[in-house]
C-alpha cells in the first residue's frame, strides 16, 4: 500500500532547560550620565564666573580672597542644604531667613537675661528651632495649605516677635553684647572661629558647611530615607501608596531647615557679639535661589545637595568678584534674578532630556 507522507516543519531544537539570558543593557553614554546630573549647570555656571572674574578683578585671584568667598558661600550655603532638601521633599520654606535671627536672638536674650551659660541659651534656641520647624510641618500635613503659606504666615510672626520682643526686654532693637558671659568663648570655637591653612585664614563654617553638604549628599543618594524625599516631592500619593510615611518625611524636612538656621543663628551670634532684631528679611529668597540654581526643581522630586551648595558658591563668588572688580555692588541683586530665570529654564530642560533618554 502506498502511502503519501507530508513533509513536516523542522522541528526547534530541544531547550536545555536554562531560560535565555536578557540581552545585556547597554549602559548610556558618559556625557548623557552627566548631562542627567542635577548639579552639571550649576557646576558650568561656576567655573565660567569664576574665569571671568579671575580674568577681569586681580584682587580676585589670590587665596585670602578665594576663603573670602567661602565663607559668604557658607553664610548662605549651610541654610540652603535644608531649604534645598526640603524643596526636593515638594515644599518651601519662607520663614527661614529671620528664623536664623529669631534663635540667635533666643540663645543671646535667655542667657543674658537670666544670667546663664551661653551654652543653655543655645540648647534652649536649639529646640525652639526643632519646635518652630515641626509646627511648619505639621501644619502642611494636617491642614493641606501649600507651605508657601504656612511659612509665609510663620515668616511675620517671627518677624513681629523678633522686633516686639527685643524692644520690649532689652529697650532698644538689639540685644546687649555678650563676649563676656560665660561659655561665650567655647561656644564661639565651635560656630565663629577660625584657622590657617598654609598662611591663609579660614572659617570655621566653612568646614561645618562641606560636613552639612557630605551629610545630605550620603543621606540622599545611600539611604532609604533620601529615596523616600524624592519620592514624596516626585508624587505624594504615590508614595503613600506604597508605604512611605510622607508626613513624617515632611515634618523632618521642617525641622531640619530650622536646626540649620539654628546653626547659622549661632554663628551669627558669637561672631559679631550682638544681634540687630530686623535682620534676617530677604535671605529666605537667596536660599531659595541656591538650591534652584543648583539644579533643584521647584515642583520637587529632583535636585542634589551638591547642587545646592554649588548655587551658594556662585553667589558668593559674585558678591565677593563684584567687590574686587570695583562694580556697584547693587548689580548683585540683578544678577540674582537673571541666574533664577536662566536657572530654571536649564533645569527644566536638564530634567526633560534626562527623562527622554530613559524612556
């Protein structure tokens, strides 16, 4: 019997068994990597002023001047770390500029009022600082009013107790000098002193602000609780959604602008002995500015600390450079306000071509 065979397809080889390995992702290339980093506009910023400025003011170009501009960069730089983290946490803080004055004059009022070591008057400004901070927080979390209001309201209040309550204890709209109250010295060598290096004389916050900075760049990129702030300030509900205790993240972020304004307070206070009760007024913006030049995004979810403190420099290398040059010094403040707006555009851009290439 003759029988018709049909030619079958071939017939795949057997599988060993072992799934196929996914093909090996191809990492990207180095200047994308870069050009995706928060702090890369800010770090082009800097080295093209401090070329131009290196160029055009000769006093600029020597060391003393060059520590010059890293303690007006610290002076703005260590609140800035806070406000910096807090932004990238989706939130802002306008109080924090004459906080720094309310806890200098908290520590200088109590100790010298009552005739107390310098050091309770710190301690005790210290948890008025934490105190004030987790009341922001608070109040943001609970309420849901935008904490550009809530600390817009916190903003006049310190600004009104810090001038009422001056005037009302010690007669006048600053408090009384205090070099000569005990723990005065030990308190000023850890928040006002000063060192040389190979000749030249340094801050100490100078120091103090690279430890802040090294702190938060580590807490950001190597912990659970800096993944925790971009995904809070990336997308709350999100978030919450899996887990993150988004009020609680938000309330540290408060209380840690204002241990940080704390610290500048106090560096204030043992520098210069006394403290002048309307001061503080306008700094809030410059902290602000720091941390959006450094490539911090003001709808949050993004930026560095490094960044931050990279936005302090090149404002503390142009108030400084503009000296040394011999300009007036009141092109300062137009230059703050090209460096916004120039800063957000680069940001924004920065974050829509990181975003593309990842997609």
């Amino acid at each position: 019997m003759s029988q018709s065979l049909s030619k079958s397809p071939a017939t795949p080889p057997a599988s060993s068994g072992a799934a196929t390995p996914p093909p090996a992702k191809v990492p990207a290339p180095l200047m994308t990597r870069l050009l995706a980093r928060p702090e890369i506009g800010a770090l082009i910023a800097a080295v093209v002023i401090y070329i131009f400025f290196f160029a055009v003011a000769p006093a600029f170009r020597s060391a003393e001047a060059f520590s010059t501009i890293l303690y007006a960069s610290s002076l703005i730089g260590i609140v800035a770390v806070g406000v910096g983290l807090l932004m990238i946490g989706g939130e802002f803080d306008l109080s924090a500029g004459v906080a720094v004055v309310t806890y200098a004059l908290t520590a200088a009022m109590l100790s010298y009022q009552f005739n107390l070591n310098m050091w309770v008057g710190v301690f005790l400004a210290m948890i008025l600082s934490l105190f004030i901070g987790f009341i922001n927080g608070f109040l943001v979390v609970r309420t849901g009013i935008p904490s550009f209001l809530i600390t817009l309201g916190t903003f006049f209040v310190l600004q009104g107790v810090n001038l009422g309550v001056t005037k009302l204890v010690t007669g006048a709209v600053s408090t009384q000098n205090v070099s000569d109250m005990e723990g005065f010295d030990s308190a000023k060598a850890i928040f006002a002193s000063s060192f040389d290096i190979f000749g030249v004389t340094v801050k100490i916050t100078v120091l103090w602000w690279f430890l802040f900075v090294l702190v938060a760049t580590c807490t950001l990129n190597r912990t659970r609780i800096g993944n925790w702030i971009f995904a809070v300030g990336g997308n709350a509900a999100s978030a919450r959604a899996v887990g993150v205790p988004v009020n609680k993240v938000k309330i540290a972020l408060f209380m840690g602008v204002g241990f940080l304004a704390w610290f500048s307070g106090m560096h204030q206070l043992f520098a210069f002995n006394t403290i002048q009760a309307g001061g503080g007024v306008g700094q809030e913006f410059l902290f602000i500015i720091a941390a959006v030049v450094g490539g911090t995004l003001l709808t949050g979810g993004y930026g560095s600390a490094v960044g931050t403190a990279l936005g302090a420099f090149i404002f503390g290398m142009t108030q400084q450079g503009i000296v040394y040059a011999g300009w007036d010094p009141n092109w300062f403040k137009a230059f703050l306000g090209v460096m916004l707006l120039l800063a957000v555009a680069v940001n924004l851009s920065v974050k829509k071509f990181a975003t593309t290439r990842k997609a």
